[in-house]
C-alpha cells in the first residue's frame, strides 16, 4: 500500500493527492481513496479500482478542503473489499478522524477484542479499521488526536506507516522499527507540507524532500506550523529492505539513499558473486532493469532491452488469486527475438517468491531462440514469510523454502541460477544512516515477534 497526505490552506488538496497517489500507484491497485478536511468537517471518497478509475474532475471538485489524506491498497490483511478501502473514517461523538495505513499490525486480534469491549463497531476486517477506532476512541477519552495516537501506538503492535487528517490538522507516524517507509517533503513559499511513503510522491506535487519520519514520531501540522512529538519509544532501526530490492520505485530516495543506486549496485555485486558466460545481460521488466545495467557494467557483458514489458498491466504479484497471477504474466513481458534469437542470455530478476514469473519467462525466452538461458536473483532466496504489509505467503508458498537449489533450478528450467548473498545484498543498500534494516523474509529474523496464532498459520 501507500499512503499520502497533504495539509495546504490555498491549494486543491484532493487534486494534489490524486497526483501523489497516481506516483504512488505502483503500491497497490486494488483500491483508491481520499479524505479532505474543510475545516469543518471530513469528506471521504473511496473504491475499489486505479486512482484515475475512482477519482475524475467531478469527484475532485466534490472534495474541497486544506487538510487531505490518501491511500492506494494492495491487501494484506482482510481481502479485498470495498470496506477494507481507505481511508477510514472513524466518527465517535464530536471525534472525526480519517486514517490511511500502509503496513501490517501483528496484533489485531486482541484490538478488535478491545474495541468491542468498548462496545464499537468494526465494518471490515482489516487491522487499518481497528487502528482508526482506537485512535478515535482514545481521542474522544484524551480530547486530544495526538494524545489519542500516542496511546493507539502504545498498544498497537507491527509495521505501520500511517497518515491522519482531522477536520484541520494532518498528522503522520510511523512504527517505533519504522519498517515501512514515509517521508515529509515541504511545499514552496511556505504553502504547506506533504507525507509520501516514497519520495515520488513528493516530487509530483512540487514539495521538497526534508527526511524521513522518524521511528516512533508523530508530526501533527497545521496553520501554526510543524511538530513533532514522539508517539513511543523508538526501537532499533529495521526499515524493510525489501523495498530496495522490489517495492519502491527506482526514483524514490528512502533515508537518504536512492533505489536506483542501490539496485545498480546489487547487479555489480551479483556479477561478482556469480559470474557466468553469456552473450547478452537481460532485465526483467520494472524492477530488475537497473540491476541488469549494473550486472552488465561489472561483467563486461552486453546489455540489451530483450524483454518488453506492457506497461499497463499491473503488477503481477499484487492480483491476489494464482490464476489471476498465472494470466498477469503472459499479459504482461513479451521478448524479442530478434534481440534475442541464438544469444545466451543472462537475465536479472529481483525476487523468486512461489518460482511462477520466472519459469514462465525461462520458457518464453527459450521460445524467442535463447541458446542458454542463466537466472541470477538480486535478493537471497525467500524462506520466511513477510508479516509487516508485503505479505509473501505461507511458507509452504515459498519456492526456497521448499526446494533445494537444484530442484529451483530444475523446476523454473534455466541453464544455471544463483541467488546475491544477504551480505552482498547488505552492500548494495549503504546502510547511509547507520540504521539497520528488516532482513526477516530472508533470514527469519523478526524485528516484531509474531503471534503464535498467526505463525501457526503462517510457517506451515
Ligand atoms: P513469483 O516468484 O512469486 O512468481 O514472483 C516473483 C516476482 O514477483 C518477482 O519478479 C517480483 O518482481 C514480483 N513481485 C511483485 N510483488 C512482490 C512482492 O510483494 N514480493 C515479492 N517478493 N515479489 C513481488
Ligand atoms: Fe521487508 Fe522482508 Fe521485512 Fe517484510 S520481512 S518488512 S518484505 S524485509
Ligand atoms: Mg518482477
């Protein structure tokens, strides 16, 4: 998912987020919303479907305001349903927020527990819900928002980058392990501020980039300006690198370090670790491109665009059923076999998952007259499950975790395969911060514990 927010008296707030929602898309595309406050009131609008399928001219001018908060969703928690679209409102006496989450709570059993106890209704099952109420909630007992989000943060457990809009005020934070991205960026002449979960967001609308949300921050904006509190303790630093490899686009800057840079580095890096003979270096189509230039750079070998990508199908990850996944890819890479006829070609992916993309494109790449066809991954194999809002599967999903290296090759049917070292990946992400990252879909490492009732399901 991702989320954006913008609190900026003079301009056309809906607009400005339909625009950062648009550069956000790549996020998710199961549904879109926006929230504006007037200063009066809340105004929200909501669907499933793409930003430019939910939002037109009408429905933009429908929604004035000075305060605006968005989402666009890929479901991890609660399918996919017009009451798990954001953001959500939650309405308790005098109280009216809108919320909008990008991550996973690990705890939401025993939030809903708790809303119901205080005899609140919840419309969809998703932890993004649950959190709106209890900040509304807490809000309504404390009689003030960050009050009510500082004691929200101090019971929910998990990744959450969130933004908030009262009927005045925007406010924005993030997990005390800030493992999912957001960044503020600033308007100029003194317009106002923005929140992104990457920093394309901020580019579309003109703002600035300023730094990242801290972990465990909350920012609250409004006329009178900036301020930041912190919501709880901040913990060790595990922003999911993940992002890096996959996620964010290859324009966003996260803590100060570009993705494309990073993704570059990982090819360079890769074509050390596991060299091979080939002809030509291909990549695959978005996200595997610039690791292909950096792979081809070390290597020597020559780069060539050997794969087109049809650039308005979706993401074929995000489609949540496997004949929609299965469908998505042939829709989506073509090769071309002039560039590729009787070459050995090796080709750079970002990620193996459940193996279905790359046994799909070994054999379209075998049909467009490849000699030789030699996989090399610039993430280390998946074996555990992500539970902090990118959602990889079960374990028994997880092509990795479940074959050995052999099987994986044989089984996606490529001439050889090899995977970048989690140190090598490490290498690839200056650590420009001195931070540290989530590594767990990798390493099994967890900055949050998970629920044993979710992990039962999970590890199996
Ligand atoms: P699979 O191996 O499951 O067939 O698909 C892996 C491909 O899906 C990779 O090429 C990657 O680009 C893409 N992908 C899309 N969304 C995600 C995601 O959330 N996680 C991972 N690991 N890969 C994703
Ligand atoms: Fe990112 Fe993997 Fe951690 Fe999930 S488990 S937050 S995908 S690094
Ligand atoms: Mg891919």
């Amino acid at each position: 998912c991702a989320v954006f927010g913008v609190f900026a008296p003079n301009d056309d707030v809906a607009r400005m987020t339909c625009f950062g929602l648009q550069a956000l898309q790549h996020r998710g595309q199961e549904s879109a919303g926006i929230a504006v406050g007037d200063g009066e009131t809340i105004l929200v609008e909501k669907d499933l479907g793409l930003v430019t399928q939910v939002f037109n001219e009408a429905s933009l001018a429908a929604l004035p305001g000075r305060v605006a908060v968005g989402h666009v969703r890929y479901s991890t928690s609660g399918g996919c349903t017009w009451e798990g679209a954001q953001p959500h409102i939650s309405a308790i006496d005098e109280v009216l927020i809108a919320l909008a989450h990008n991550g996973t709570l690990v705890n939401t059993a025993s939030l809903r527990a708790r809303i119901y106890d205080a005899g609140l209704q919840l419309r969809s099952g998703t932890d993004s819900e649950a959190a709106a109420k209890l900040i509304g909630k807490f809000t309504q007992e404390s009689h003030h928002i960050t009050e009510g989000i500082r004691r929200a943060m101090q019971m929910i457990e998990g990744a959450y980058a969130m933004v908030l809009a009262s009927p005045t005020t925007l406010y924005a934070f993030r997990d005390p392990n800030g493992i999912r991205p957001l960044c503020l960026g600033e308007l100029p002449d003194g317009r106002g501020w923005v929140v992104a979960s990457e920093s394309c967001g901020l580019d579309i609308v003109g703002a600035a980039y300023v730094r990242d949300v801290r972990p465990g921050e909350i920012l609250r904006i409004d006329e009178t300006g900036l301020r930041s509190v912190q919501g709880v303790e901040p913990r060790p630093y595990r922003a999911c690198i993940f992002e890096y490899v996959y996620f964010a686009r290859p324009d966003s800057v996260l803590d100060g370090q570009s993705v494309y840079q990073a993704r570059r580095m990982m090819g360079r890096v890769l074509a050390r670790e596991a060299p091979v003979q080939a002809d030509l270096v291909l990549g695959v189509p978005d996200s595997g491109v610039p690791s292909a230039m950096g792979f081809a750079a070390e290597s020597g070998i020559e780069y060539a665009d050997g794969i087109v990508k049809n650039r308005y199908v979706g993401r074929t990850f995000i489609e949540p059923t496997q004949e929609l996944r299965q469908l998505g890819i042939r829709l989506k890479l073509n090769p071309l076999p002039s560039v590729i006829g009787g070459k050995r070609v090796v080709v750079i992916d970002d990620s193996i998952v459940r193996g279905n993309t790359s046994r799909k494109l070994v054999s379209i790449l075998r049909d467009a007259g490849a000699t030789e066809v030699h996989l090399r991954v610039v993430s280390p194999e998946v074996t555990w499950p992500c539970f902090y809002g990118i959602d990889t599967d079960t374990r028994d999903q997880l092509i990795a975790a479940n074959m050995t290296h052999e099987e994986m090759r044989d089984f996606i049917g490529c001439d050889s395969l090899a995977f970048i070292s989690m140190e090598g990946l490490r290498a690839s992400v200056p650590d420009v911060q001195n931070a540290g990252f989530c590594d767990a879909c990798f390493t099994g490492d967890y900055p949050v514990s998970i629920p044993s009732s979710m992990a039962r399901d999970s590890f199996k």
